[in-house]
C-alpha cells in the first residue's frame, strides 16, 4: 500500500472517532434543548402572567385617579352649594351632584371589579413563578448529569483532537489540504475502498489499469467522479 494511503486512513480513523463524539455532544444538547424549551414555556406563560398583572394593576390605578378626580369635583360642588342662595342655580347644582354621584358609583364599581381582577391576575403570577420553580427542581438532576456527562466528552473530543493533529501532521501539506477539502465536501469517507472494481463511494467503475496501479501501491488515486481517495479493499486491516 502507497506509504500516504497508510497515513491517510490512520487519519480518517481519527476523525471518525471524532465525528463519532460531535454526534454523542449533539445529542447531549438535544437532551439538553428539551429541557430549555420546558423552562422556555413556563418563563414565557409567567412574562404573559406579569404583563396582564401590570396592565390589571395599571387600568385599577387610573380609575382610582379618575374617582379620586370625582370626589375632588364633587366637594367643590358641595361647598359652592353651601354659598348659593339663587334657587335655579341649587338646584342644577343638586343635579350635578347627582349625575357626579351616578358616575362616581359606576366608577367605583368598575374599581372593585378591576381590583379583583388584579388580585387573580397576582395569584396567576405566583402560580407560575412555583411552576417554574418546581421545573427547576425536578430538571436539576438531569442538568447535573448532562453537565458531566458533556465534560467527559469535551474532554475525549480534545484528547481525539490532540491525536488526530498527530497524525494529520505527518503528512504532507497539500495533500492533507486535499483531505480536509474532501472531507469538508463530503457526508461520507473520503479514502475508500475498491469495491469488484468499482468505487466504494460512489460505484463508478474504475479503468483496469488505473486498479492495477492502486492495487499495487504505485500511485495514489482518486475516483473522477466523486473524488473519494481509493485504496484496495483486500489490504489487511484496512477499513472499508
């Protein structure tokens, strides 16, 4: 087998390993993910819970300004009648007196009504903020776990990047830029075996002279069609 064939597949053994960790962190935030849209869904229904206790709590206190405003009127209007003495204006000031006492009622109930539904509206909040603690609580140990469990990987992803730096520096530049190339473009291996002839990529047929060659380990080739580096399927211990 050509020597860079040899360091060529030591290479792709070390990233697969390391393809095969991205995927084991991949799916740890996954996990992850489903727990965050959890929380997500509780803190979104407890920010809808606190804007509706706000605009409950701000709507009671402009009518308990507005009430306030009445009385204010209504006083005035008591003290102007202690002073009148003409009878016709008395009296539209009793039934201005009345009309503000009509409005000021209606007001107030609309106050105690807005009042008891801020109430609601408060214990709907508190509600949430112990739903989100309960969720916190009960998803604290699968955290704990996830969070460990990621370290472990972390680790094994570095270790598996140290080695695989070892190996990809024992080879030469341009064609370890060709590699990386490949493998950046491909979902697949890049260096592959020959497979009856045929690419074991893509199954393109390969010219008889061109397998001789690579079978012999006089040249390293690739497939025209799908670039995949080959290399003779019945070498032993090779992948493939």
């Amino acid at each position: 087998m050509h020597a860079d064939l040899v360091k060529l597949l030591d290479l792709q053994a070390k990233d697969i390993v390391m393809k095969e960790v991205e995927q084991r962190l991949n799916s740890l935030q996954a996990e992850a993910g489903v727990l965050d849209q959890a929380l997500r869904r509780a803190r979104d229904s407890l920010d809808l819970a606190r804007r509706a206790a706000a605009d409950g709590a701000r709507r009671r206190d402009e009518l308990e300004s507005k009430i306030e405003s009445y009385r204010v009127l209504q006083e005035r209007r008591r003290q102007r009648l202690e002073h009148v003495r003409n009878p016709k204006e008395a009296s539209a000031l009793m039934a201005e007196l009345d009309l503000a006492r009509s409005v000021t009622a209606k007001e107030e109930n609309d106050w105690v009504r807005s009042a008891e539904g801020v109430t609601q509206l408060e214990i709907k909040v508190s509600e949430e903020e112990r739903k989100i603690q309960v969720i916190e609580e009960e998803q604290a140990p699968e955290r704990g776990r996830l969070l460990q469990r990621r370290a472990e990987l972390e680790a094994e992803r570095a270790a598996a990047l140290r080695e695989r730096e070892v190996s990809a520096s024992q080879i030469n530049r341009q064609l370890r830029t060709h590699y990386d190339r490949l493998r950046g473009s491909r979902s697949g291996e890049v260096v592959v075996p020959l497979v009856g002839g045929t690419c074991g990529a893509c199954r393109t047929t390969i010219p008889l002279n061109r397998r001789s060659l690579i079978r012999s380990g006089a040249v390293l080739d690739h497939c025209e069609t799908c670039g995949a580096i080959l290399y003779p399927a019945e070498t032993a211990g090779s992948p493939g």
